[in-house]
C-alpha cells in the first residue's frame, strides 16, 4: 500500500495590518496665535475685510495702541481720508485711517495712549479704520479688547 507522505505544516507568516488613517478627532489643526489689540477709541468695532472699522463719537480722538514709531501721516492716499501709520515695537504696524485730523508726523515716536489724531466720518457714522499688518504691509488677523 502507497501512503501519501504528509508534509509539515509551514508557518505562517503575518501580514502586518495597514495603519489606519488618524481619527479627525486625533488630527490637530495647526494652532495660529491671534493677536490681541487694545481698542485705539472708544465706539463700536465692526469687522471689515481687513480689520475693523470703529464707530464712535464725533468728537472721539484716537490713541497709539503701542509704543512706536511715525511711518506715516497724510491724507494723499485717495479713498483713506487722512491715515497714520506706526512702526510698533513689537514689529507690527498698525494703521489708523479715514481721520479728520491727525496730530502727529511721519518719523516721530510716540508713546502708548499718545493722541494721535481725531476720529473722522465714513458714511454718515463717525468713527476710524483700524488695521494690523506684518512689516511686509500685509494685514494679519487680529482680535480688538477693551482695556
């Protein structure tokens, strides 16, 4: 009689399982600091496409929100009114538009809560443009607070 020889069983060789993809839940979006920024007058922030627009009284002047330097005073760039902009020493620029006058001129240092000028209109509300932007000019996200 012919017996089939059996061969011994092979072992098996395991078959790493794929990694699954991470949960959204574990997926942790990249966290970006907003910076905080004191109110440069007393009004009504509204959000713009670049900063806010500040509603406020009439006769409200506006103030340095930081330490810093003068980069800019005038009224020739067309559609601002006049326009202050101050190097901050904390390397950002801040920029105070649509003024009905301003106090201050291009090179000079000013001090926090320094006057800077006088809320002008947009419109038929009284108020400023606010914007904070990198050295490069462009304009950066940010949150206002009251102080």
């Amino acid at each position: 009689m012919y017996r089939k020889q059996e061969t011994p069983p092979q072992p098996t060789k395991e078959v790493p399982k794929p990694k699954e993809p991470a949960r959204e839940s574990e997926v942790k979006p990249p966290t970006v600091k907003v910076p905080k920024v004191p109110m440069p007058v007393k009004g009504v922030p509204i959000r713009t496409q670049r900063g806010y627009f500040i509603k406020s009284a009439c006769d409200e002047f506006f103030r340095a929100v930081e330490r810093g330097k003068v980069l800019y005073a005038g009224d020739d760039l067309k559609g601002y009114g006049w326009v202050v902009m101050v190097e901050q020493e904390n390397g950002y620029i801040t920029v105070y538009t649509r003024a009905e006058r301003v106090f201050v001129k291009k090179g000079e240092s000013v001090k926090k809560g320094q006057v800077l000028g006088k809320v002008g209109k947009q419109g038929q509300d009284c108020g400023i443009g606010f914007e904070l932007r990198l050295k490069d000019g462009s304009p950066i996200n940010f949150k206002l607070v009251k102080e």
